[in-house]
C-alpha cells in the first residue's frame, strides 16, 4: 500500500507542479483523484497522509480533501 501512496502522491505533485492552475484538464483530473480518495477507508487515508509527510508534504492530504 505504500508503495502505491507514494506513487499517487509523487503523480498528483508531478500534475499540480506543472500545471498553471489554467489547464482545465490537469485540474478535472486532480478533482477526480480527489472525489476517488473520499471513498478511501481510514487505514488507506492515514497511509495516505502518513507517506505525504515523509515525502515532506504536509499539505498535500488537506488539498485533496483526505484530512
């Protein structure tokens, strides 16, 4: 699971980095990530929110709507 976390969480970073927020699609694409990890279970958020913070990114579970 953390491995996958951490691939999520690097994909969302690499698509809001190079996006202006004037990319219609990056941010459609963002927004459905996070309306998908709503649905996660507890233990997946908080694997979420634990890999975002060792990637030093603490903000990262509050912007897609997790935390």
């Amino acid at each position: 699971m953390e491995v996958l976390a951490r691939t999520l969480i690097l994909a969302c970073k690499h698509i809001n980095d190079r996006s202006n927020s004037d990319n219609d699609d990056d941010l459609a694409l963002l927004e459905a990530i996070a309306a998908e990890l709503a649905s996660a279970s507890y233990a997946e958020k908080q694997c979420l929110i634990k890999t975002a913070r060792l990637l030093d990114d603490k903000a990262w579970a509050e912007e897609m709507g997790i935390l």
